[in-house]
C-alpha cells in the first residue's frame, strides 16, 4: 500500500517534471526559430507600428497587417506635403461583440479598407491615417466611455462609428462636451442631428427619408394596400422609424391597424404575428435587423400570413445573410438602401470596380454599414485636405462644408445641423431578385447567396432591373 | 383593444405556442438547475455551453453531414466530457465557506462565459448561422393551429429528454446518489457515497444538459457567439421560478414563462411581454420564496 502510494507519486511528479521541460523547450523552440524566421523571411521595415490600441478580439491581425502597409509607405511619403510625418488619429467605436457585431465589422471593415488605400497613395498630404479601435459590444454607456477614452486617452483627432442610433446619443454627447468632430457610421434615428449638436455629422439617411423612399416604393408596388401593420423592434432606431413611418402613412392612403413595438431576438414570434394577423392588413411592415427580419418572414407562413411583408425603414436586414436566413422565401423583398454593388448610379464601372476589391480584400459584399466605413474615411480625408491642419475646430469646419462627388456614390454634402444632405440623391431602393446578367453586371457576382442578389430598381437613374411584383 | 371573440379564436393557439416554447425553455435550463442543486455553483456560463451545442450541430452538419438530430448525443458526450475539466476549475470554490462559494462561482462562471463568447467570436467569427434542417418552416395544421415542424420535433424530444434524466434520477442507483449528495453532502458520504465524482458527474451532465438543449434549439433559431448570454438571465428566471434545483419545478417554470409570454401578447405590446412573465416571477416567490418546488429535487 506504502509503496504503491509512493509509486503513484512518484509517477505524477515525473510526468510533471517531463511536461513543465517539454513546456521550456516549446518555448525556447518556438521564440528561436520564430526569431531566426523572421530574420529570413523579409527584411524589416524603416518604420515600425503605426497602429496600436485594438481592443476587439478579431481585430487583431488586420490591424496589424494595416501597420506593416503604412509603415513601408512612410518612406515614399512627398517631402513637401504640409502634414507630412504628423498621424491623423481616427477613434472608431463599434459594436465588435455580441449580437451586433455582424454590423459592426462590417462598418470596420469599411474603415480599414478606405485607411489602408489612403495611407497606401501617401495618405493625406503626407500624414498617415492610425486607427484607434474600441468595442462597446451592446452596452451604449460604453460607447461613451470607449469615446471618452479615445478624446482624453489616445487623443484623437476625430471619432466615427456607432451604427446603432442608441450608441450614436452616448457618443455624440461625449464628443460634444470635448469639441471633438464625430461622424457617425450608422445611426439613422431623426434625432442624433436634432438636439442642437455642433460636433455630429450623420452620414446615414434619417428615418424620414428611408420611409420617403420605401412609401412611394411600396406604394408602387402594392398600389391596393390601405391597411398597413408595422411590426417595430423596441430600440430608438425601432421607434425612430416608427415615428417616422406614422408622421408619412397618410400621405400614401395607408391607415396603420398595428403599430406595438416587440422585444428584439424573441425566438418565438408567432403569438405577436397571429395578433398582427387578426388586425387584417393588407401590408405588413418590418423595421427590425437581420435575424429578427429572417425569423419573421418564416413563422409568419406558420401562423398563415400571406400578405406581403417588407422592410419598410432602414435598411437593417440588407445583407447577404438576410438572403441567407431566409432563403427562396427573400425573392422579391424591397429595401431602401445606402449601397449595394449592384447600381448603376453614378457610375457603374466605379461602383463594380471597389466592389469588387473590397470583396477580395474581405469576402463581403459592400453592405450599408461597410459603405459607411468607406465613406466616413473618404470624408475624413477630403476634410483634411482642405483644412491642412489636424486641430478639432478646423476639421469640424472642414467636415461641415463638405461639398465633394465620389464617382461609386454621388455628391456628399451636410446640412446645418450635422445631418448627410444626399439622400434625395443617392438613396437607392433594392429588390431581391433572381441573379443573372444585366447590363455592366455579370451573372457570376460574388455577392450572391441561394441564387438571388439585390439589384436597384428605383429611381431609375441608378436601375439596373425593372421592379416586379412578386 | 381586442375583442372578446378575438381574444378567443387567438388563445388555443397561442396556449399550443406557449407550452412548445416552454419545454425548449426547459431543456436548456434543466442543467442549470441541476448543477446548483447538487453543488451550490450557479453557472452563469451555461447559456455559453447551450451555445458550443448549437455550434457542434452546426459542424457536424456541415462538415460531415450529420443530421442534425443524430447530433444530439454527440453534443451531449461532448459537453459532458468538457464537465470534467470544468470541474477541476470549480473545485477549489468547494473549500470556502458555502455563502463565500456562491459568490465566488457566480464571479467565475461569468469569466469562463465571457471567455467562451470571445473565443467563440475568435474562431468563428460574429457571423449569424444556420443549421439546415428539414423540420425549418415545415408547417402543418391541426384543428386551425398552424404548427412548426421545428417546434414540434423539439418539444417532442425535450420531453424524451426529460423522461429519461427523470428516470435516470429516481430510479437509478447513481441518480439515487446525486440527489442524496444534494440533499445533504455530508450524510452521503457517511453512507459511503463517493461525493466528488457525484459532483464531477452531474456537473457533465448538467453541461451535457445545456449542450443538448442548444442542440435542439439551433433548429428553430440563429447561432452566433453571444447568444449564451441572451439566453441565461432567463433560463435563471426559470430556474429560480421553479426552485434552484428542482428538475420538475424547472419544467413548471418553463411552461409557466412560456405560457405568460405567449399568451401576455394578445393582450399588450410584445415588447412589454416580460413584464408578465417576471410579474408572475416576482409573485410566486412572494407566497413561495423557495420556488414552486424549491428544496426538492
């Protein structure tokens, strides 16, 4: 029994002996030759980091990479560019976990996609763009804390992101209270641009003028439609929406016969559609995100709903996955919408052309959140290059009177009070249809799932296919 | 609001609706409820394990063509085999004071749940998924209540499930030993029950539980890392509504909550419907604070 014991001892002390120096070796091993690898493998650059501060667990690697870029580029840098060897610091907060974070890499992935081709034709005269990235997951007070940290903390020169309207109000009053310029990613509720803020630019379009779009769409699409039930998530940008969609319905002859909000991510929906049902309508109108919409469009067939449901504010479920989640029941869904590849406005060649890299660089179709990313750096960059200086106030004044053309999304310009003034011309609605080839857009698009893709149908200057009743 | 004749030709299928949603509410929670009782440890993490589930469905669908409720015993080995480390990891709250130890659980099964959720988002990133199935938007009707195939084949084996740990609690030797060790730790080991691999066990079992029941639930909805933490606050609700430990009190509770949040919205806004399940909460701990079958397992 003794020795046994002494035995078993002895057995467990030597396997630990044997793995704490297999641990040792794998060390040594891995830093050496890691070392040694690095040495053969490229030469070091000149410069090294110009990016620091991730804090989103997959954010990680890209960032990094985006360093390597910049820092082999400082070299080639114009001399006599007035910024030249300053860092224009960008803050992006953005919901990099939990349930949203579909959403808000895709605005990231924007953001790095439009950093890495600035920095990589020299950056703004002569300074490089450096990404401080925060993650606020779900949590709206910890976009504001994450905003505080950026403008105390890292310094920035300008904070972006947000995409939830909830997470814009938490940030817009840090960034006001600092005087720092904050342009939004996302963020569509009327009111981030109606509290008197000086510091916030929105470059999402308002509630108002997504319902402006989707009314005359849908009343186009079902002229016959009087009764109409609004099926709206619980968020501000639900009720945003809803506000919205109440202020406008007179003007298409609907009468809204249900308006209660819902709690989002139930994964029960039937007892709330079979109420919807009983009110009788003759449209059903969705303002919800991409998996809720999903989860809708399917039990509604359980409860035997067979009117036709739309998205009718926001562009919310307008990705590929939405395609995805619902399957061959999407075909023939419309949705107003930022971007999507498949326009004609203002000019094809241009749209198909950074589509098509941004989906090599990222395996994602530019959504309207990735556009946003896209977008916001481009206003960045243009509001720089004006003001030739990195201080708060000139680049506020600089981002105000934004007046500049970008050939894959039209004019891009701001009211007074912050908000996006383009929407009436850049604002395009979709339809889900059959893919194929039209016109400058193949039949081979990678931007597809189940065979069906989004392709513009209004307003006719940026149509590629013909709206069908489904 | 509604008239009454509305309110009646809405209620059969909205009570129909609420019992399928409470025995999927069940099944995920069961574990939960079993873990605490045996051991004292509230496993904030379990709505992560529910998750890991719904991903091993997902894998094995995709990648070896394993129909998704072949999976089901395979999510339940898994998870069960993941207890045993997991124990290891709980096993040294065991040596503080039982109040000190609850705390101390809750502290650090909310770390291990933060670390699944980023891990998860690590390896499969944020994106939302499906699990292909058959029984997804399959509906048939009986006597006018338009029913899901999903819903259906998932209540159905939640309640096989239920059977069998019920069984497998009252009849079984070992299911005799871990309610004997939940009842009273110190007695059983007098009685030479070895408590440690009781606890060891239906640890396993309890994570086995909740991987099941993720398992189950990815055929009638999304998977995405973060979707353990949406599910935990309520499966606790249940949990506690029906009694920490309870195995039949859960399946009440369940039922109840589902019930309630079915039936609550022919009658107020759905967004408000978690008022009436947690007014009902809040009531029955008011007469029984133990829970409707608090103390019993």
């Amino acid at each position: 029994m003794y020795y046994a014991e002494r035995m078993r001892r002895g057995v467990v002390l030597s396997a630990a002996i044997v793995a704490t120096i297999a641990v040792i070796v794998g060390f040594v091993v891995g830093i050496a030759g890691g070392y040694f690898w690095g040495l053969s493998a490229v030469p070091a650059p000149v410069t090294v980091t110009t990016t620091k501060t991730v804090t989103a667990p997959g954010a990680a690697k890209t960032v990094t990479a985006t360093s390597t870029v910049t820092a082999t580029k400082t070299v080639t840098a114009p001399a006599a560019a007035p910024l030249a060897g300053k860092v224009i610091k960008v803050g992006v907060v953005q919901p990099l976990s939990g349930p949203l974070a579909y959403f808000g890499e895709s605005g990231l992935d924007g953001v790095k996609f439009a950093t890495d081709e600035i920095n990589a034709k020299g950056g703004v005269l002569g300074a490089k763009i450096e990404l401080h990235i925060e993650d606020f997951g779900i949590d709206y007070k910890a976009a504001a804390a994450a905003a505080e940290k950026l403008i105390t903390v890292d310094k920035v020169n300008v904070v972006v992101g947000g995409f939830a309207s909830g997470a814009g109000y938490t940030i817009e009053d840090v960034t006001e209270k600092y005087h720092v310029p904050y342009v939004t990613i996302g963020c569509s509720a009327d009111t981030i641009t109606a509290r008197g803020y000086h510091w916030v630019f929105r470059t999402a379009p308002n509630s108002t003028e997504y319902m402006l779009m989707m009314g005359h769409v849908l009343s186009m699409l079902y002229p016959k439609a009087k009764r109409v039930a609004i099926l709206a998530e619980n968020s501000e940008y639900g009720q945003a929406s809803l506000r919205a969609i109440k202020k406008l319905a007179p003007q298409y002859g609907w009468t809204i016969v249900y308006d209660e909000p819902y709690e989002k991510r139930t994964p029960d929906f039937r007892p709330t559609l079979q109420k919807v049902k009983a009110t009788n309508p003759d449209l059903i109108g969705l303002v919800s995100y991409l998996t809720d919409a999903a989860l809708i469009m399917k039990q509604s067939k359980e409860v035997g709903i067979n009117v036709p449901i739309s998205t009718i504010s926001g562009a919310g479920p307008q990705t590929l996955k939405f395609i995805d989640l619902t399957g061959k029941g999407a075909e023939g869904m419309v949705m107003a919408s930022e971007f999507w590849p498949n326009k004609k406005w203002p000019y094809l060649p241009a749209v198909m052309d950074i589509s098509y890299k941004f989906w090599d660089k990222y395996k994602r179709p530019i959504d309207f959140q990735a556009w946003a990313g896209i977008g916001v750096m481009y206003i960045i960059k243009d509001a720089v290059t004006r003001a030739k200086s990195l201080d708060h106030t000139d680049l506020r004044n600089a981002i105000a009177s934004t007046n500049m053309f970008l050939p894959w999304m039209g004019p891009i310009l701001f009211y007074p009070n912050g908000h996006a003034g383009w929407w009436k011309y850049n604002l395009v609605t979709y339809q889900i249809q059959k893919v194929r080839q039209v016109d400058g857009i193949p039949a081979n698009i990678p931007w597809q799932s189940n065979g069906l893709s989004f392709y513009a149908v209004y307003p006719p200057k940026a149509a590629v296919a013909a709206l069908t009743t489904p | 609001m509604l008239s009454l004749e509305m309110v009646l030709a809405l209620l059969p299928s909205s009570i129909v609706y609420g019992i399928f949603l409470g025995g999927l509410y069940a099944i995920i929670a069961v574990g939960l409820s079993m873990i605490f009782g045996v051991m004292k440890v509230i496993n904030l993490a379990h709505g992560d394990f529910a998750m890991l589930g719904m991903y091993i469905t997902f894998w094995l669908l995709t990648i070896f063509g394993v129909p998704p409720l072949l999976s089901l015993p395979v999510s339940f080995a898994v998870m069960f085999a993941v207890g045993f480390p997991f124990m290891w990891l709980v096993k040294p709250l065991f040596k503080r004071p039982l109040e000190e130890m609850i705390n101390s659980s809750v502290i650090l099964t909310y770390g291990a749940s933060l670390a699944l959720a980023s891990g998860a988002q690590m390896i499969w990133t944020s994106n939302f998924r499906r699990v292909p199935n058959p029984y997804w938007g399959t509906t048939f009707s009986i006597g006018g209540i338009g029913l899901d195939m999903g819903y259906t084949v998932v209540f159905m084996f939640a309640v096989i499930v239920y059977l069998m740990l019920y069984f497998f609690l009252i009849r079984t030797k070992v299911g005799k030993a871990i309610r004997a060790v939940s009842q009273d730790p110190d007695a059983a080991a007098l009685m030479g029950i070895d408590v440690d691999r009781m606890h060891t066990l239906s640890m396993g079992i309890g994570l086995g539980l909740a991987a099941l029941g993720g398992s189950l639930l990815s055929l009638v909805y999304y998977l995405y890392p973060w979707v353990g933490e949406q599910l935990v606050l309520l499966m606790f609700i249940i949990c506690v509504l029906g009694g920490l430990g309870s195995i039949l009190g859960v399946f009440y509770g369940a039922l109840i909550i589902g019930l309630a949040e079915s039936i609550a919205v022919i009658f107020i806004p759905a967004s408000i419907k978690d008022v009436v399940a947690y007014a009902i909460f809040l009531g029955i701990l008011l007469i029984r604070p133990q829970g409707l079958l608090g103390g019993k397992m």
